[in-house]
C-alpha cells in the first residue's frame, strides 16, 4: 500500500468516525434533560467562536452518553480541518 493509499484510507476512517459521532450528538441531543440543554448552550456560546478551536462536539458534556467515542471527539473542528487539508495537500501534490 503506498503513502497516499494510507492516507486516504485513515481519511475514510476518520470520516466515518467523524459521521457515526455527529448521529449519535443528534440522537443524544433528544434526550438531554433542560440541564444539560442549557448548559450546553452556555458552554457553546463561551468556546465556538468562529476561530476553528471548538467545535459543537467538543462539548465535554457528550462523552457521558457517547463514550465509545471519545478518540474523535476532541477539537472535532481543528482535527477534521487538519485531515482535510492533508489530503488536500496530498491529493494536489500527487497529480
């Protein structure tokens, strides 16, 4: 497998990872109490600002109910532009 075959594969993990978390934050979003609700409005209205640091799925309060995966839930936003661009890169550079 070359470089850019692995590349592209660890691109279409992530990807999967990245949608199987953002369907279970909207199925948990239906079943979070007034709480959790409002305290996470207030954890969005602090910390996504527009700047790519956070993103609605880096909301600590997720990793109660979507444990399983953590490993793609931290700076969600930052990491998935990071892969992006790499494969952009990688993509451009081959051709």
């Amino acid at each position: 497998m070359t470089d850019r075959q692995k590349m592209l594969a660890e691109g279409k993990k992530f990807r999967e990872e990245s949608l199987a978390w953002y369907d279970k934050m909207i199925e948990t979003s239906e079943i979070l109490s007034e709480e959790e609700k409002q305290a996470f409005d207030e954890w969005e209205s602090t910390h996504v600002d527009g700047s790519g640091l956070f993103g609605t799925g880096d909301w600590p309060g997720w990793e109660r109910y979507i444990s399983e995966l953590t490993p793609c839930s931290h700076n969600t936003s930052f990491h998935a532009a990071l892969r992006v661009f790499a494969l952009f890169t990688l993509t451009l550079c081959s051709t």
